[in-house]
C-alpha cells in the first residue's frame, strides 16, 4: 500500500512540501481525531481527503496489569492483521512505549513467542508511526479517568521514550523503521537518545547503516544472548559461526565513529536456567564487551512462554551480575513489568486474534 504522504502527493500533485508538512504536524495533536479537524486545510482538501486513512491502526483491544503500570493494546491494521503494542510507566511517571516493526517474526529465537508466529509481513512506516499515535489518543483520553497508574490531572502525560522491541526484527524492515524514525524525531519532542532500536544483530543493515546518511543514530541494542558462538545458535537459530567476531568488528567501528557517552551500545541477555546464566557464560560475556569498549549489558530475567526454557534463578541472576562487575563492566538487570498481561519481553504474540 502507499504511503499516506504517496496519496496525497497523487491526490494533490501541484501542493507545495509545506501542505504535507502541516498535516504531518496534525497527525501528532492528540485532540484531532479526524481530516476534519484539519483547519490548515480548505474545505474541499479535507472532504477529498477522506479516503485516505487518518490511523492506519484501530484498538481491537486495551489490557491493563493490575497496578496499571503497563498496558497492552490489539491494534488491527487495514488488511486484518493483528499487532501489539505496550506501554509501561514507571514509578516517577515516565512513560515508555514499546512499538511493533512486523507482523510475526521470521528470527525464530527460541524463548520469544512472536518467533513463534513466522513472518507474517513487515509494517509500513505510517503503521510503525501511528502505533506511537494511538498512546498519544489513549493517554488523552485517559488521563482524567484514573485508568494509569500516576496522577496526570496536574501535568499533561508524555511519552519520553520509544523502544523498538515489540513484534519483529526492526532492521529486517529498515526502510520503514527509517522513515518511522525520522518522522518521530521530526514531529515529537523526543531526541535520539529516547529512542531505542532493538536488533537480533543483522549485520548487512548494521554495515549500511555507518554509511547510511539518512539513518538517524537513535540508541541501539544488540540481543547478545550469550558471548559463545555454541549457546547463542542455540538460543538464536539465525546466528551463524563466524557471527560474533563480525558483530565485535562491526561494534569498534561503531563505536569509533560515534561512540561517546550519549552513543554507547547495549547488548541485551535474557537469562535462561542452566542455557546461559553458568559462570563461564558470564566471563565469556565480560571478555567479549571488554574486547570492544563502551558497551552496557542489559540482563533480563526471562519471562515464561510455553517453551523449552526456564528462567535463570534470582540468585544466579544476581551472581552473573557480581561476575560481570567485577570485570569492571556495566550492566544493569531489567525490572520486569507486564508479565501478568503477557507483555514483557518475549511474550508478545497473536495467534487466530487472539492473545497468547
Ligand atoms: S526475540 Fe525479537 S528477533 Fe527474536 S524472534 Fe522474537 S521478535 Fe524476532
């Protein structure tokens, strides 16, 4: 399908740029909900413009946890597909949203339920960026009703963070998640730092995107999963031999080029019981990131699908951390929020529109 910005181009194709831009600026006022309330336009452009899809996404569904801290929404899209989007508040307001790049997954890890569901097709730029539009309406109109877990009443909610780790490999859809981000940073307030793109580690998008000048350098997280080429292909079906000192290449010159404090690399390392959580897991790990440099490890405690893993205990969690420490390297253990929802990392899936 074309874009939206394609279909008022063939619509109007003698507009001057600024008309698209005004819209654009539209798309983000949570208080405008259709072409009508477009006043920028003239009448006749609004009522032409009907037939273009003001949200290419419609809530099939909105669950929330029992502290309404995370919400979880089934978003329908035009041809019937289903995804899912998250967003999670934290204990000082902050909100963060968690957006959707494919339909499915075609990577396959073994402990995530999206991989379960195979590829079903890549979303569109306007479908990744409306997922950020639907909080935008929903934190509208749920501010003074008591459905999330602060008190908005006094300032205004505001999404400060986006992160790329819902449903699919967001740079098996690169293009798209490009377009998406760009308009983002163009349209919101949020800097390249507030938003992150999660990666199993496709390196022949990771290599374009040093040269690429029109890929915005948002943060980026690499799912690691473990420094041992054996474990990963386990936990990993898509990682191959060689895939680990490619990916510690790629990382130095990454960071050589735009390495500082606001650019630092994160892998990420979901623990799994007796798969990745053993002591030489944790050194192997500590070697690796300290082989390239300014790298933060994200521990997350796994949350159970029904798969062939289990997650790590607390106490092993807590040693792994001890280990990497004490090598003198940064980590952090993710606080895991949602799970009673199914929307914590891994658990996002659709099957027959229904929530797994
Ligand atoms: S963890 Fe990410 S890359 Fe792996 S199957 Fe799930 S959605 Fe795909």
């Amino acid at each position: 399908m074309p874009s939206r910005q394609q279909q008022f181009s063939d619509l109007f194709p003698n507009e001057p740029a600024f008309r698209w831009r005004q819209i654009e600026q539209a798309f983000f006022v949570p208080t405008i909900r259709s072409w009508d309330g477009v006043t920028s336009l003239s009448k006749d452009m609004r009522a032409a413009l009907a037939v273009l899809p003001w949200m290419t996404v419609a809530a099939d569904r909105v669950m929330a946890g029992a502290s309404k801290d995370t919400h979880k929404a089934l978003l329908t899209l035009g041809d019937g597909q289903v995804i899912e989007t998250v967003l999670m508040e934290n204990a000082r307001g902050e909100l963060t949203i968690c957006v959707s790049s494919q339909v499915g997954c075609a990577m396959r890890c073994g402990f995530c339920a999206t991989g379960r569901m195979g590829l079903k097709r890549s979303l569109d730029a306007d479908e990744i960026i409306d997922q950020y539009r639907f909080w935008q309406h929903f934190l509208e109109d749920n501010k003074h009703r008591g459905g999330l877990h602060s008190d908005f009443s006094a300032i205004p909610p505001r999404i400060s963070n986006i992160v790329f780790m819902g449903m699919g490999e967001p740079l098996a859809n690169y293009e798209n998640v490009k377009t998406a981000l760009n308009v983002l940073l163009a349209q919101t307030d949020l800097g390249p730092t507030r938003i992150t793109v999660s990666t199993v580690g496709v390196l022949p998008r990771l290599e374009q995107m040093l040269t690429d000048k029109t890929w915005p350098h948002v943060r980026l997280a690499i799912s690691l999963h473990s420094a041992i080429a054996e474990t990963r292909k386990q936990i990993v079906p898509t990682s191959y031999d060689d895939f680990l000192p490619r990916l510690a290449d790629w990382a130095r010159r990454y960071l050589t080029i735009l390495g500082n404090r606001r650019h630092h690399l994160t892998f990420e390392y979901v623990m799994l019981n007796g798969v990745n959580d053993t002591d030489d897991h944790a050194r192997a790990l500590a070697a690796f990131v300290r082989s390239i440099g300014n790298v933060k490890c994200n521990l997350i405690p796994y949350n159970l699908t029904d798969c062939e893993f289990a997650r790590s205990e607390d106490s092993r969690i807590e040693r792994f951390l001890r280990i990497l420490e004490n090598a003198e390297v940064t980590a952090t253990r993710r606080r895991t929020m949602g799970d009673d929802i199914a929307a914590a990392c891994g658990q996002l899936i659709v099957l027959s529109g229904k929530t797994a």
